[in-house]
C-alpha cells in the first residue's frame, strides 16, 4: 500500500514538474530519476513477493528497467545538447506515460487490462517519433499510429472473442483474468479460441513488427531520433513480447500449443527471411537497424516456437535484444549527430570520426549478429540448438537467413564504421553522457555470455518453465 | 671395393654412351640424306671445342644463369643412379625413388627455364613458355606408365620396374606395356626436343623450343648443356631399353653388351624417325600429346580391370 | 426486441458499408458512417433492458459516433483543403464488387462457428465480419489518410456490433470500445497536422507516401 | 606452465608499446617483436617437450556458460598446429619491424597493428587447444574478426576495404554453419566437446551426413575450397605483407584442422564423404593454380597458389577418408600424414614467399610483377630466398614442399598395389598432383623469371637497395627450415603418425619409413653436386666475361619492354585452360606501314568469381526490388499484409 502511493506520488510529483518546469535539463533530470526509482522498484519486485507476478513478467520487468535507465541517462546529455531547438516538454510526459503503462502492463494480471495498457504504452510512444516535427516524422507516425490501431482493434476482437468463447460454454466466470484463463483450461470454447488467437496474435504482433505486420517500423525507427528508436526498439517490443507469450500460454494451457508453434515458427521464418533479403543495399542505417529488428523478433518467434532450449534461447534474446538494439540505436543517433546525415552515402569511418561511439557502434553490430561471447551469441547458439532439435529444414533456412542478415546488415554497417570520414564538421563530440549507457549495455550483455549471475539464470529458467508447453 | 669400381666404370659407360649415341642420330640422318655425315664423335670434339673457350655473359645476366648448366649436367648423370642398366643394379634404390627422378628433371626444367629468362631475350621467352607447356603435357602421361609399371610388376622402385618382375609382368600386360614403350618413345622425343615435337638443328629462333632457351650460354657452358642433353637422353634411352630388352641372361658380360646394343639402337631409332618426320605445327603438338595422354589412359583401364 | 427487426437492422447496416464502397465524395461517406453510428447505437440500446448506465453509454455514444467524430472530420476536410475526391486506388465497381463477395464470405464464415442459440437467428456475427472487412477494404482501396479514418470508423463500428450484441453481459469489453473513437480523433489531429507542415510545399495534401524504399 | 609464458608474452608484445610507443616507438617495435619471439620461443619449447613425452594434457578452465564448462586439451594434433602459429607469428612480428615501423606508418595505426597481431596469434593459439566446442567457436569468430580487423587496417586503401567486406562475409557465414553443426552435435548427440565427440559419432544415425556438410562449408571457407574460395585471393592481396603471411600460412590452415577433427568425430564414413572431399581438392588444386598462372599481381597470385595447396592438402584428406570408408590403412596413413605434413611446410614456403613479395612491393609499390624485372640484381637475397621459396612450392626437391607430395604420392602408389578397391581416387590423386606440380612449376618459373630477372621493364632500379636485416632474417630463418625439413623430412614422421591414429581411433598396420632413404638419396646428390660444380668453378672461374649484350638476332638489343611479359609468358598453358577464365583484351589491330604506338593489354581472371559476384549481383538486384515491392509507401497496402495475414491464419486454423 505504501508503496503504492510512494509510485502515485513519484509519478505526480514527476509530471508536475514536467508540465512546469522551464528547461528541457530539468526534465531530463526528472525523467531520469523517474528511471532510477523504477530500477529501484523492479530490483524490489524482483526480490519480494509484494505482487503475485511470474517469472515472466520479472524477466520483462528487468530488462526494460535497465534499459530505461540507460535511455534516460542518455536522455540528459542528448537533451542539453539541443537544449534551444524542441522543447521536450510532450516528449518527456510520454516517456513517462510509457514506463507507467509499460510497467503496469508488466504486472497486470488479467488480459484487458494488459491490452489496455499495453495500447496506451505503445500508444505513448507516437509523440517520441513525431519529436523532429518534418514532413517524413509525421508521415511515420501516422502510420505507426494507425497501424498500431488496426492492431489495437484486432486485438480487441479477439478478446471479445475470448470472452464470448467463455459465454458460450455457461462458464461461471468468464472474466479474462490470467488466473482463471489459465486455470480452467477446458471453459473455452476451441474454435473460438482459436479464431481469437489468431486475431489476438495479429493484434500484438502488429506492435512486435513480424512480417508482414512490420510496415510502420522502417518508417518509424529511421524518422524518429536515435535515443527514441533504442526505447521503441528495445522496449515496446519486449513489452509486447510479454504479450505474445501471454497468448502462447493461454494456448498452451488450453492444449492448442502445436498450432501456436507452428504460427509462431511460420512467422519467424519468413520475419527473418524478408529481413535478410530487405537489408541489401540499404544505405540509412537506421533502417537497417529497422529490418534487423524485424529480424530479431523472427528469431524470438522462431525460438518461442521450436520449443525445447529455444523457449531459454529466446527469452534470452529478448533481453539481450532490448539491450543491444538500445545500445546500437544510441551509438547510431551519436553518429548521425556527428554528420547530420543518416546514410551510408554520408557517413564514412564513423570510428575515426567519432571513436568511442563508432566502436561502439562496430562492437553492437557484431554482437546484434550474434558474435561469440556476447550473450547474444548464446541465445541465438540457443535458438538454433532448438531449431535442429525442431526440424532441420527450419533450422537451415534460419541459418541461411543468419547469412544472408550478415552480408546485407555488413555491408552498410562496416561502409559506416570504417574508411575515411568526410569532413563534414558538425561540432559533435563524444562525452561521457552520450556514449555511457551504450558501453553498459555492451558491457551487460558480454557479462550475460561470459558468466551469467545465477540469479538471472534462475529467472529466466523459471520463465521457461512458465512457457513450456505441458502437453 | 669392388663396387665402387663397379660404379666408377658404368658411368664412364655411360657418359660415353650419351656422347655416342648425338653423334649415331646424326649418322643415321646424314645416311637418309645421302650423305656421309659427320663422325661419330664429333660431338665429343664440338665439347672439347665449346670448353676451351671463354664464358661470354650478356650484362643482364646474374648467377641464375650458370645454375641452369650446372643443373643440366648434374641433374642427368644423378638419375641415372636410380636405373638400373643391364644386370647391373641401381646405386642408390627405395620406395618411391621414381618420384625422385621425375621430380629432378622438374628441378632441372626450373633452373633451364629461369636461366633463359635471365637472359631478357624475347627469343630466351618463348623457349620457356612452349617447354613449360609441353613439359606440363608430358607429366600426366609420365605418371601414367609409372601406374602402369607400379601396378603391372608390383614394386614401388626404378628398380623394381625394370628390374626382376619385368619378364613376368611382360608376360601378363603385354599390349600395356607396349603402350608404355610408344608413351616412353614420345616424352624421350619431347623431353629431348627431337623431331616431330622439336628441331634442334634449326636455324630460326622462332620456331625453336630448346635451342632458343640457350641462345647466349655460350663456351663451357653450352658445352655443360649439350652434354647434360646427351645424358638426358642417354637415361631415357636406358628406360626403354630396360623395358624392351626384359631378358637376362644373367652374366653380366653379355647382358652390358645387350644394353649398350639398345641405348645405341634407341638412338638409331630416333635417328630414323627424325630423317622421315617433317616438324609437328606447334598447335598440333599440344593435340598429339593429349591423345598420347588419352592413349595411356586406356592402358591404366585395361591395367586396373 | 425480436430477431428479425434486429436483422432488418442489421442489412441496413450492410447496405451502408455497400453504399459508402460505392460514394464517390468523402463527405456522404462520412455522413454515412455517422449514420452507421447512431443506427447501431440505437440498436444496441433497444436490444438491452433499460438501465441508467445503459443510457448513459447511449447518448455518449451516439453523441460521439454520431455528431464528434464526423464533424471533426468534415472540418478537417476543410481546414486541409482536402479535395472531395475519393482517390480510389481500386476503382468503386470492383470495390463494391469485393465488399460483396466479403458479405458472402462472412455468412459463409460465421454458418461454420458454433453461436448460442440466441445468437444464431440473427445476423450479428456475418454483419459484424463484413463491416470489419469493408472497413479494410475501405483502407485498402482508396488512397487518402481521411478516407482511411472512414474506413477504421467502419471496423470500429463493426467490433461496437460484436461488443454490445455479442457479449453483452461483459459490459466493460464494450465500454472500452469508446476508447478507440479517442484514437480517431487522434488521427484527425495528424492529417491537420500533416496539412500544416505540408502547406508550404507543394505535394499530395493527406496522402502520405512519401516514406518509402 | 611455458605455454602460459608464451601466451603472456605474446600478449604483452600487443599491449605493451600502448606505453611508451609515443615516447620510443623504434624501441617499442624491438621490444615487442622480442616478446613476440621470446612468447614463441617458449611456446616451441613447450610444443617440443609434449611431443616428446607424448601425453594429453586436458585443463578446465573456470569459465562456465551454459554449454559446458571452458577447457583447453593438447594432444598431438593441437601440437602440430600450434608450431607454425609460433613461427610464423614471430617471424610476422619481427618482420613487421621494418616493414610496419611505427615511426613512419603513424602511432595509432601501428599500435592497433601490433595489439591485432599479438591478439590474432593468441585467439590462433587458443583456437588450436580449445576443446569445449563453444570456447572453439569464440575464439574462431574472434580470430576471424581481428583477421578482418588486419586485413582492413589501412583505411585509405578502398580496395582493402572492400576485400575484407568479401573475407568477413564468408567467414562469417562459415561461422553460422558451424554454429548449425556443433548446435546438431549437441542436441542430438550430447557432445560438449571435441574429446568426448572424438570416434563416438555413430554416422548411421539422421544428421551425421549434416554435421559432415555444415562442417565442410564452414571450415571450407576458411580453408579457401573450392568454391568457398571466392574472398580469399583479395583478402590475401591486400592485406597486409605481414599479414598475408600469417593469412596464408597460418590462418587458412584453421580450416582444415576443423575439418580433420570433425571427420575424426566418426567412427565410420560413408563413401561419398570422401569423394566429395577428394574432388573438391582435385579441382580447387588445378584450378588454384590455373588462376595463379593467369595472375600478374604477385601477392594474387600467391594467394591463388594457397588455393592450390589447400587443394593438395585436401586431397590428401580426403584420401585419408577414403582409406578410412574402404579399409585402406595405407591410404589413411600416408594421405593424412601427407596432408598434415604438408599444411605445415606450407605454412613455411608461403610466408617466406609472401615476405619477399613484401620486400619486393616494399620497394617498388606496385604489385604487378609485369613492372618488375631484373631485381635479382639489387637486391639478391630476397631473389635468394624467394628462389627457395619458389622451388620448394613446385614441390621440386631437395625442399620440404617435395617431401610432402612425395609422401602423398607414395602413399597412393602403395595402395594402388596393396589392394583392388579405391584404384580411381588413387589415379586421379596421381594425375592432378602431377598436373599441378607441372603448372606450379611453370607458375613460379613466370613469377621468378619475370620479376627478378631480365632487365627492369617500368621501374628505375638505380636507387634501390635491398631490404634491411628484420626483413630478411625471417625469409632466411624459414629457408633454412625449409632446407631441413625437404632434406631430413623423417624428423616429423613419428608426430604425423601419431596423428593419425587420433584420426583412425584404432591401430595402423603401416608404418612411415621410407623417409630416411629420401635423405640418403640427397646426400648422393649433394655430394656429387659440390664435387661437379666446385670442378666446374675452379676450372672455369677465369674465363667468365661479362660484356655482351643479349642475342637479339644480330641486331642491336633494343627496349627492356621487347621482353618477355607475363601474360605472353603464360599464353600457351592458358591457352589451355581458357574455358576456366574471363578473359578481357583490346582488339589486335597494327595498320598502315609505319606502326605508331600501340598497346595491348590481356586481362585473365577467374571465371567463377566472376560467375559469383555476377549471380549475387542479380539477387542482390531482385532482392531490393522485393523490397521497394513491398515497401511502397501506401498505407492500404500495408493493412493489406495484416488483412492477408489476418485471413490465411483464420485459413489455418479453420481448417
């Protein structure tokens, strides 16, 4: 209870001094503190059983904690620089907004709660790539929001469906709540479960970005600032992970896990395949960096859905996921700073120019790809342990879109980082505050691959077990 | 002790042999065309000439230039350590001393080569690519009769090839052989740039293989040359006299005078196919010895059924 | 209220979504979609017993189906100068013709799902499918940001069918379904936006496909 | 205990001139190629004592992942491996004294440089005696990437550039592969590492043939097999001289330690294995050096001949696994022996030759051995050495590059007596080794004849001196062990031996013996060699003029340029393997009676590159229109992928 109302006065206190406060630095600050109570509270969550949530939830909880942390922490250096050009008044009032929804999303118990706060989250991202106010942010944040929409009404469907599904048995209870979802597995109706599966699964995926529901993320990742594209692409997907696999264990309780698994490795493939084959040639590597993430989603799907060590493999990867594309999205907003200019065309040995941030950049490119020690590494080892488990026409097809991922991802990436820098003079320079949170994140997903804690271990080994399918 | 003078003496025979048998070639061809000829061994005077004279060096030159002689003097007189000649084995004799030899004459090709492209002439050049060429065409059907021979007398040594087992493998594989024996005929006339693959006695640097590699080794130099290209000979002309000639008759007397028979008949043979043969087109060399090559193949098929 | 008045109503509001296919100007079909509004509003309140709660949602719904969202979206039609043309990317014959064929699908759909008995004299679910197909196909098919808020306020009518017909006794399912007539206003503030920044240059008032590959 | 001084030293060689380089940088160069040399040394002497005693030392290190614990095993063929990463490394290191001298190639670069190179020789060293698979794939991936990181060093250099972009991709897709074949061995085999999976994998069982092929494609890349050979001939050029030497000479060798040690996994193996492996040795052999006599750029054209050692080193792999799928001891034996035998003097032939290269463009800056001529001349040690280092890869005796051939060969005439099954890889191995000794030979008489003799065709030579001592001193130390090891091959032949019962899991009836004769037959020839040739000299030392110029048909030698040119050179035999190139060359056309200026150029390069680049370049095209496909912009497009995706689930499900 007190804790409650501790949140309640953090979150007020912070939004009031948001709506008044006169400098963008002020509110930097604010966020930022709003970030270091947050870690404080998952740490609390994580250890004590004030609320009754899983293993799962704890997993999410903690990686977009930190990766919150590390965002707001950019967030003060990135926001004093352009301390004069945007007020960052809307923006930081939605960073707020998403923790508090993003985290309640985290801890709700019943699925429309979830759903509501899972939209309002993802919802309150659209001010974060409307933030450069030009023609292309507003064209992508249109299209974010109203494919986000389409998704929002989908989903909506679908629980309706569910809810339906449970009348039309004479279920006592037909509440959404996960307990009793999951507990009275046969008080649903199959088909229409499954129907509301299907257009739940579209719903959330929408946010996700799998092909072919990743239109908006090209658009969005590439208009939006670097800092932005790292919470987006770090956080709003691993939220609405959390919610997919929500779905895969209603599925699973109801015993429906085969058709789950074969959605799921259906769209991971073809996510990472159309990844793979979109990367060439591409010369923004922020949209790069776009159909990388569409890529990596494939891979988790592929990993939720081949089962077995695939399920730790890509629990695994949502984190490591989350911190790298955090990472790699901050080191690519430094860079664009450094040269006032998003594409390859422009942009030439980032790591002459902009040592520490370029290498940054070099260094999360190679552990996005899965490079040995970086924990990715072992959650993609993971996933592809699953996937021959699985069938080894998958898993050869994954590895074929691992390579092709490289040749096309390596070309832009090792075109920007190396070579000789035009001398285009923008008066960037890397400070501690701008490239920090990037290193920590690297820093953090090495240590995950070289010596996991064991406490980590132990959470996501609890979080498998939430998601294995007992059949 | 008796060994050595053994040892000492074949190779006298030897290099007298070599000697001999340029100056019978030139007999032989002189008789087609009607004439009497230069004497037998005016080969050997023409190398008591070349060394009495100086070493003339064009300015180009480096040190490569003498390795190329040195080698093609040394390298014939050592290979034919490993044949055995008449019933006279081997001196030096083991497992796989075949590829010894081959791989000699290859070192031998490399310094002659590199020896003539010290020399900057473009003449020097062409010699070398055409010898590479030919000399690479030549390898595979090389290996093949020594499959042949390996396989048909089950040994892994010169000596074992033309030494005891010959007489029976003869007797099992004679069509193989033979094939051999035509194979052996070609690489001797290739190897030692005879007519039809090569003239040596012609007067235009653009249609020579050999000679054009040795256009400015002049002196005791082109002496060590010509002598190193008799002995080469010489030791081709021993293989195929050890496979045609099987037979022993064990005292050692009669059977030297048997080989010597045949390396001075090879010699005759040779003479006689360069008096009748017009020079092959350089073109269609490659042609005959691809078809060699395809020749000694079906040997190996018909060996390994 | 008897399942064939509910039906008559219902075929109503498929002849609507069959008509705004086939308009050509985006105000009748904005008019239309309002019209939808009220209609199922009005359906939905008949249909349940007389509760103050009930007419409460009533008049918020029909005032914001009906009467909010349509007139936000006229203005923004005016403020942006945005011409009346539809911009059809599929020409309006093939359109209907499509949106037939999904009204056919539906029934055909919807024979297949197991319903409660109550729900299987009426049409509900095969309405509801078709106008959330012709929403998407209202999307789909024409070019134009506003006429693709028409378009989601025709799904968004179609999920009010499901919500209030369906799974009446889940009031708060359908009580939230109001929350995404907030996000049409939302997308009504972007095209005035969009019209904002795009006043000074020269190029396609509220299409938005500028960001591509 | 010495292999932790090695590992220590040579990681001090890369970290420490980060301390005073600024201050000293020659003195920082000295130091730490002398911690480089002291790190080797120790290493040898730690390889050496194992050997001797011949145990397996087995360590855990503590380090644990989730997919076993990290543990590092020496048994003999590690051994093997790690002498020449010691050598070649120290030699890379002290050549770079002069050739990557920190104080004219700038401070940041060298110290990147010299951190990369010891970091490089670490991972290698790791590589070779990591046991757990996962430790062995870390260190693969990061030796990959820091080989990247060298190859790429110079970043004004756009052709570099690009040749790492080409390495890294096939080396990283290598990887992917093998992160598919150890995750097949662990999950369906239950091998964490290669001690415990060494003879234990039943080949009868479902996705062994898939651990053969992912393991060929990944280690074959690296390799440089035919086809994977693609990134390898510009990643070699234009790398670093130091650097290719340690590319060629050791790196590449990884790959085929991968590939030995998988195919020692199983106890048994299927036929077709082995006639995979052996054809693709045939052709990348023949075809290695058909490129490499079409080559004019030297440093390409070493590299091609890398393509054509891997060739004869997997032809002798794969007859060992042929003699293992057909019960062919002899084959086993002498095939892999030969073919470990030859990985390693490779490693030595090819870095000498790659360093004299490097003392060559050192000087003259370009790499097209058509410039040169007449070097032999300026500089005769370098000519010295690369003649070694060019006679001992023809595989022409007395050097180590005929030892191992010789063992190849021998071993397949052997069998080919011994017994009736395996008669046509027997053939064919014999065939396309004197194929490719012929070619070679011809190969290195262009390279040698063009660029150090004659006369200077592009370049002055007036000024040119030759290379200083730390260049030299490693071509003269890898001579010398080429000398030796050609001379006295049976110093290794107890180590090869036992190698190959590693491979085999069982006994071999055979035994390498004929070795010492080869020695024997040497000393025949030495002797005799110095007694004609000291006669010759001293008879003749006196007679020696030099003052003529070049025959030249009796007219007067004109234009150094009338000589003889690579590419003229190289005609004939090409001539003969035109269906393999793409050949580019102007119109042949001299008009009018008084020929004005004319040039000529012929450019023959290699076809399946091309064929590649040609292909990838196509999908590369169809690829980015899928995207901008789909990609298009239109928002009802893109509900129309959620609305179709939308109906095919509902599809699915239905049914």
């Amino acid at each position: 209870m007190i804790l409650l109302v501790l949140c309640i006065f953090v979150i007020s206190l912070s939004i009031g001094i948001i709506l008044i406060a006169k400098s963008n630095n002020l509110r930097a600050y604010t966020v930022f503190a709003v970030a270091l109570f947050h870690f404080g509270l998952s740490i609390y969550l994580l250890s004590s059983h004030v609320l009754d949530i899983d293993a799962l939830s704890k997993l999410i909880l903690i990686t977009l904690s930190i990766l919150y942390l590390g965002i707001t922490f950019h967030g003060i250096a990135y926001f004093s620089r352009c301390q004069f050009t945007n007020n960052n008044k809307i923006v930081t009032f939605s960073l707020i907004i998403f923790i508090v929804f993003a985290t309640l999303m985290i801890i709700a118990n019943d699925l429309i709660s979830m759903w509501i706060f899972l939209e309002t989250a993802s919802l309150a991202c659209t001010p974060l790539i409307y933030y450069n106010e030009n023609k292309a942010s507003i064209e992508a944040t249109w299209k974010y929001l109203f494919l986000c929409s389409i998704g929002i009404v989908l989903a909506l469907i679908g629980m309706l469906f569910i809810s339906y599904s449970a009348i039309i048995v004479g279920a006592s209870d037909t509440s959404l709540s996960f307990s009793n979802i999951l507990l009275n597995d046969k008080t649903f109706n199959q088909t229409w479960l499954k129907i509301s599966f299907v257009f739940m699964f579209i719903g959330f995926a929408t946010k996700t970005g799998l092909f072919p529901l990743h239109s908006w993320k090209a658009d969005a990742y590439s208009v939006e600032p670097g800092i932005f594209g790292a919470l987006m692409a770090g956080g709003v997907t691993s939220i609405s992970w959390l919610a997919l696999m929500r779905l895969i264990q209603i599925m699973n309780a109801a015993g429906e896990s085969t058709l789950v698994h074969s959605v799921l490795i259906f769209f991971g493939i073809i996510s990472i395949l159309f990844a793979s084959i979109s990367m060439f040639n591409q010369l923004d590597i922020k949209k790069i960096l776009a159909y990388s993430s569409i890529e990596h989603m494939g891979i988790i799907a592929l990993g939720l859905g081949v089962g077995g060590i695939g399920i730790f493999g890509a629990l695994f990867h949502i984190f490591n996921n989350a911190l790298l594309k955090g990472g790699i999205f901050i080191a690519v907003g430094n860079i664009r700073r450094a040269y006032g200019q998003k594409t390859t065309e422009f942009i030439r040995g980032a790591i002459h120019k902009i040592p520490i941030s370029g290498t940054l950049f070099l260094v999360a490119f190679l552990a996005i790809i899965g490079t040995p020690p970086f924990g990715s590494f072992f959650s993609l080892f993971a996933i592809i342990q699953g996937s021959i488990a699985h069938s080894l026409i998958i898993s050869l097809l994954f590895l074929l879109g691992l390579m092709l991922v490289f040749m096309g991802m390596g070309k832009t990436i090792f075109n920007a980082s190396k070579g000789i820098p035009q001398t285009i003079e923008t008066g960037y320079k890397d400070t501690i505050g701008m490239y920090l949170s990037p290193l920590a994140f690297l820093c953090i997903v090495l240590m995950m691959g070289l010596s996991m804690p064991d406490i980590f271990k132990k959470l996501l080994m609890d979080a498998v077990l939430v998601l294995e399918a007992n059949l | 002790m008796f060994d050595i003078v053994h040892i000492v003496l074949t190779l006298l025979l030897f290099l007298v042999l070599s000697i001999l048998n340029m100056g019978i070639i030139i007999k032989v061809k002189a008789f087609f065309g009607g004439r009497c000829g230069a004497p037998v061994l005016q080969k050997m005077y023409d190398l008591i000439k070349l060394i009495q004279k100086s070493i003339k060096l064009s300015t180009t030159t480096s040190w490569i230039f003498f390795a190329g002689p040195l080698l093609a003097l040394i390298v014939p007189f050592f290979a034919f350590f490993f044949l055995p000649f008449a019933s006279i084995p081997p001196i030096i004799s083991f497992e796989g001393d075949f590829l010894l030899f081959v791989y000699l004459f290859g070192l031998l090709r490399f310094f002659t080569t590199s020896s003539a492209l010290d020399t900057s002439s473009s003449f020097e050049g062409m010699g070398t690519a055409r010898e590479l060429t030919f000399s690479f065409l030549i390898e595979p059907i090389l290996f093949v009769c020594l499959i042949i021979l390996a396989k048909g007398t089950s040994s892994l040594t010169l000596f074992g090839f033309f030494g005891y087992h010959i007489l029976d493998a003869w007797q099992d594989y004679s069509t193989i052989f033979g094939i051999v024996v035509v194979c052996f005929l070609v690489i001797l006339l290739v190897e030692n740039s005879r007519i039809p693959f090569d003239d040596p006695a012609t007067h235009l640097e653009l249609t020579m293989i050999h000679e054009a590699m040795v256009l400015d080794h002049s002196g005791p130099l082109l002496a060590a040359i010509l002598l190193g290209g008799a002995m080469k000979f010489t030791v081709y002309a021993v293989l195929i006299v050890d496979l045609v000639i099987p037979f022993k008759t064990g005292i050692l007397f009669y059977d030297t005078l048997i080989a010597i028979a045949g390396v001075l008949g090879v010699g005759v043979i040779v003479g006689i196919i360069e008096s009748v043969m017009a020079r092959l087109q350089l073109i269609s060399i490659k042609k005959v010895l691809l078809g060699t090559l395809i020749v000694s193949l079906f040997g190996i098929i018909l060996i390994t059924r | 209220m008897n399942a064939s008045t509910i039906n008559t109503i219902l075929l109503l509001v498929v002849l609507i979504n069959m008509f705004i296919m086939g308009s050509n100007r985006i105000i009748t079909a904005i008019k239309a979609v309002a019209l939808q509004g009220i209609i199922l509003a009005l359906l939905a309140f008949f249909s349940e017993e007389f509760t103050t709660k009930g007419t409460i949602l009533f008049i918020i719904i029909v005032s914001i189906k009906g009467f909010i969202i349509p007139l936000l979206l006229i203005h923004a039609t005016k403020f942006a100068n945005i011409n009346q043309e539809m911009k059809p990317l599929i020409g309006y014959m093939p359109t209907m013709f499509i949106d037939a064929l999904s009204v056919f699908l539906s029934f055909f759909i919807s024979q297949k799902l197991p319903l409660l008995p109550s729900h299987q004299e009426t049409i509900i679910v095969p309405v509801f499918f078709a106008t959330l197909m012709s929403g998407m196909i209202l999307i789909i098919a024409r070019q134009k940001a506003i006429t693709q808020v028409i378009g989601y306020l025709m799904m968004e009518n179609g999920v009010y069918i499901l919500s209030s017909m369906l799974t009446g006794s889940v009031t708060f399912l359908a009580e939230i379904g109001v929350l995404l007539d907030v996000l049409a206003g939302v997308f009504i503030m972007g095209i005035m936006l969009n019209h904002i920044s795009t006043t000074f240059e020269k190029g396609d008032v509220g299409k938005l496909t500028s960001l591509r590959e | 205990m010495l292999f932790l001084v090695s590992i220590c030293c040579i990681l001090g060689a890369g970290i420490l001139p980060f301390f005073w380089a600024s201050t000293q940088p020659i003195l920082s160069d000295k130091f730490s190629t002398t911690m480089h040399i002291i790190g080797s040394l120790s290493g040898l002497i730690f390889v050496f004592i194992q050997i001797s005693y011949q145990s397996t030392i087995q360590y855990m290190l503590p380090l644990q992942t989730m997919f076993g614990t990290f543990s590092v095993r020496f048994d003999t063929m590690s051994m093997l491996f790690l002498i020449p990463i010691y050598i070649i490394s120290a030699m890379s290191s002290l050549y770079s004294i002069s050739y990557w001298p920190t104080l004219t190639k700038g401070l940041s670069v060298s110290l990147k440089y010299r951190l990369y190179l010891s970091f490089f020789t670490l991972f290698m060293l790791l590589l070779v005696i990591a046991d757990n698979f996962i430790m062995f794939l870390i260190c693969w991936e990061i030796m990959s990437l820091l080989a990247y990181f060298l190859i790429t060093i110079d970043e004004f250099n756009d052709e570099s550039q690009s040749a790492g972009y080409l390495y890294i991709i096939a080396t990283h897709s290598g990887v992917i592969a093998l992160f598919g074949m150890f995750a097949i061995l662990q999950t369906h085999f239950g091998f964490y590492d290669f001690s415990s999976a060494i003879g234990n994998v039943n080949v009868n069982l479902d996705f062994a043939s898939a651990i053969f092929l992912l393991g060929l494609f990944g280690f074959g890349i690296k390799a440089g097999i035919f086809p994977l050979y693609f990134w390898l001939p510009n990643a070699h050029a234009s790398a670093p001289v130091a650097v290719s030497a340690l590319l060629s000479g050791v790196m590449i060798k990884m790959g085929i330690y991968g590939i030995v040690r998988v195919i020692s996994f199983f106890i048994s193996i299927p036929h077709w294995w082995g006639w995979l492996v052996f054809g693709l040795g045939i052709i990348s052999g023949i075809l290695g050096v058909v490129y490499a006599i079409a080559q004019h750029d030297i440093k390409k054209l070493l590299a091609y001949h890398s393509i054509e050692n891997i060739g004869i080193i997997v032809i002798g792999v794969g007859l060992a696994m042929l003699g293992k799928s057909y019960h062919n001891d002899i084959l086993i034996l002498f095939g892999l022996a030969g073919a470990l035998f030859h990985i390693i003097n490779h490693s030595l032939f090819k870095p000498l030759l790659f360093y004299s290269a490097g003392s060559m463009i050192e000087k003259y800056h370009t790499r097209n051995i058509s410039h040169y001529g007449g070097i032999i001349k300026v500089q005769p040690l370098t000519a010295l050495f690369f003649l070694i280092g060019a006679v001992a890869i023809s595989g022409l005796p007395p050097f180590n590059g005929f030892a191992s051939e010789w063992l190849l060969y021998l071993g397949m005439f052997k069998s080919l007596l011994s017994t009736q099954n395996a008669l046509l890889p027997v053939i064919g191995g014999v065939l396309a080794l004197s194929v490719i000794g012929g070619l070679a030979l011809a190969c290195f008489v262009k390279v040698f004849g063009i660029s150090f003799l004659g006369k200077p065709r592009h370049i002055e030579l007036s000024n040119i001196k030759e290379s200083a001592w730390p260049m030299l001193l490693p071509m003269a130390i890898l001579s010398v062990i080429c000398f030796i090891l050609g001379v006295f091959p049976f110093v290794v032949e107890e180590l090869l031996s036992r190698i190959v019962l590693i491979f085999n899991h069982q006994p071999i009836n055979f035994k390498l013996e004929a070795m010492t004769d080869l020695s024997y037959a040497y000393m025949w020839f030495f002797s005799l060699f110095a007694l004609i040739a000291g006669i010759l000299f001293y008879t003749f030392r006196d007679k020696i003029q030099m003052n003529i110029d070049t025959w030249a048909c009796a007219f007067p030698y004109g234009s150094s340029k009338i000589q003889y040119t690579p590419a003229s050179l190289a005609e004939m035999i090409m001539g003969l393997f035109s269906w393999t190139l793409k050949s580019r060359h102007n119109e042949l056309s001299v008009k009018g009676i008084f020929v004005k200026k004319y040039q000529y150029y012929l450019h023959q390069n290699d076809k399946i590159i091309y064929f590649l680049i040609k292909t990838t370049d196509a999908f590369l095209v169809y690829a980015s229109k899928i995207r901008t496909l789909i990609h298009n912009g239109y928002m009802g497009i893109y509900v129309l992928y959620i609305f179709t995706a939308l109906i095919i689930m509902l599809l699915y499900v239905g049914q």
